[in-house]
C-alpha cells in the first residue's frame, strides 16, 4: 500500500540555498577587488611617493606573511632577503648595464637562493630558537654584502638609474611619480595573483595546518620540515621582489636595507595590519608609512611616537586593524 500511496507524496521542495554576503564575494574576488583598490589608491594619497613606498612594503610584509601569518614561522631575518633582492637589481643595472627586465626576476632568483641556504639551517629548529637561527643568519648575510667590492660598503649601491621602460609598445616614464606607481603595481598585481595561487592549492592547506598543529600535520603524514622549507623560500622570493623594485625606485640600495632593524619593521608592519590575512600587510604598511610621513615633519623622534601608536594597536586590536575589522564584518552578518 506504501508503494502505491508514494507518488502521490508531494516531494519537499528544495531549500533554497541561502545568497553569500557580499564580504564572501569580496574574498572570492580578492585579487581582483585588491587591485581594484590599487588603481585608484594614489589619488587618495598627499604624494604618490608615499603611494609607491605603500605599495613596495606592503609586498615585503606580504611575503613576510606567508611564512609568519600562514605557517607560523617568526623569522627576524627577511632584511636579508630584501637587502639581496635590491642589491641584485642594483647591481646588475648600475655596474652590468643589465635591463630591469632580466635585473628584478634574477633578485627574485638569488634571494629565494640565499632562503634555501638559510632554511636548510634553520628550518629544523622551533619557535624562538629559529627567530633566533635566521636573525644570526641574516647578519652574516648583512656583513657579506658589507664587505662586497660591487656593494658600495657603507655608502651603499648608487645609481641603478631606470628612468624609461617599454612594454608590449608601451613607453613609461618612471621619473613621473604616477607611472612609476603603476609600473610598480604591475609586479605587485602577479606577486598577489601567485599568492592567491599558493593559498588556494593544497600546499596552502598543508602550511595553515602546520600553523594550527604541526604535530598534527606530522600524522597525518605531511612532510612537515620540506613544506616549510618551500614556504620559507617562496616567502624569501617575494621580498625579493620588493627588494628590486625598492632599487629602481630610490636607483640605490643603503647597507641599512640590510639591517635586522629592517626584519623588525616588517614583523610590526604584519602585526599591525593583521597576520594571517590577505590584504592586511597593506594596511600595515600604509599605517606605518603614513604616521612616520606626517609626525617626522614635526619632529625628529619619530620613532617615540610610532612605537607608541604601535602598542595602542597591538594592545586594542589585538588581531591587527584589518583582521581585527574582517572578524567583526563577519560577527555582524
């Protein structure tokens, strides 16, 4: 009787699946709404220079992100990676005559080599101990270019002049401050578009899982220490990238660039903009770029006064600014 009974039931309507907010939109669309923002960023600016300055820093605490946000890593080394990128650039266009075409991906290349250098000593220790580990390292990298002829010493690199560049018929002229900044949002767009690439494919599982447990990760059967050696290197290569893009926009690169003070501003930069986020390295970076912009035309303690904005942040934005507003975006909906 069941049977015959049974198309008479009416089938329950499908549950309608319930429309994604807009801010799910925005995160599918990152790339896209990141560059978005990009294009028109410099009008909103006082001086594009600080724009390009925004821009550049943002990608180093970006790649400073993949490995510390993402995977978990502290490393106070990144200047090296930086100091490398710039002072390949440097030197291959000031003293080789080399194009900015072979020049920025060759920074790319070295400084990922020095990272593999650094990160097959470094990777097997933990926590504090490999904060420790890369800062030593980065130092003697500091010391290496130090004492490099081609370096300039304490003077530092001068003049990797480019001041035009065609592309595809394209003629740019980088002694304007706009078309620099596009010029230079250019690479960032691809860095950013390779990072979604990273973050979405099942490596991007595995480190965001080493950063949750890597004990875990381990029995699950992921090769714990080769993940975050490529997460070490990949991280260095973007900040490569910075570091070059650095070079052709001051055309020299200062022994500071180098400094483990720099592998500092970098950690309060992710920490600032919220670590573990896509767009937050940015945030970081145009609040600290902008505060030391307005306060040093006051006075010359700069530093007093960003470090003390610095903990108004970490202590009441805990998550960084723009974490700290995704999670109450997401509590509000």
């Amino acid at each position: 009787m069941s049977e015959s009974l049974t198309p008479l039931i009416p089938a329950a309507p499908a549950r309608p699946v319930p429309a994604t907010g807009w801010l799910d939109w925005v995160a599918r669309h990152r790339v896209l709404v990141t560059l978005a923002f990009f294009a028109v960023f410099p009008w909103l600016m006082p001086y594009q220079s600080v724009a390009i300055n925004i821009l550049i820093f943002g990608l180093y605490a970006v790649g400073f992100n993949l490995l510390f946000g993402y995977t978990g890593l502290l490393s106070f080394g990144h200047a090296a990676f930086l100091g490398v990128g710039g002072y390949t650039a440097g030197i291959l266009i000031a003293q080789h005559g080399a194009a900015w075409w072979w020049a920025i991906p060759a920074a790319v290349v070295m400084a990922a080599v020095v990272a593999l250098v650094m990160g097959l000593l470094a990777i097997r220790t933990r926590g504090i101990y490999f904060a420790m580990v890369t800062l030593a390292l980065s130092q003697c990298v500091y010391f290496l270019v130090y004492q490099l002829p081609a370096s300039g010493g304490e003077n530092g690199l001068r003049g990797a002049n480019v001041s035009d560049v065609s592309v595809f018929g394209l003629h740019l002229n980088l002694l304007d401050p706009m078309q620099k900044y596009y010029f230079m949002l250019a690479f960032v767009a691809v860095a950013l578009l390779a990072l979604s690439r990273i973050l979405a494919s099942p490596f991007g599982g595995v480190i965001e899982a080493i950063r949750e447990n890597e004990s875990r990760a381990r029995a699950c059967g992921f090769n714990v220490e080769r993940s975050k050696l490529l997460a070490f290197v990949l991280s260095a290569a973007f900040c490569g990238l910075a570091g070059a893009l650095y070079a052709i926009h001051l055309s020299s690169v200062a022994i500071e660039t180098l400094a483990y003070t720099t592998s500092g501003m970098v950690v309060m930069l992710c920490l600032l903009g919220g670590m573990g986020t896509y767009f937050g390295p940015f945030v970081g970076a145009a609040l600290f770029l902008v505060i030391q912009d307005v306060i040093s035309e006051y006075t010359e303690n700069w530093q007093l006064y960003v470090g003390a904005v610095f903990v108004f942040f970490v202590l009441f934005f805990p998550k960084g600014v723009w974490g700290t507003l995704l999670e109450k975006l997401r509590h509000d909906r």
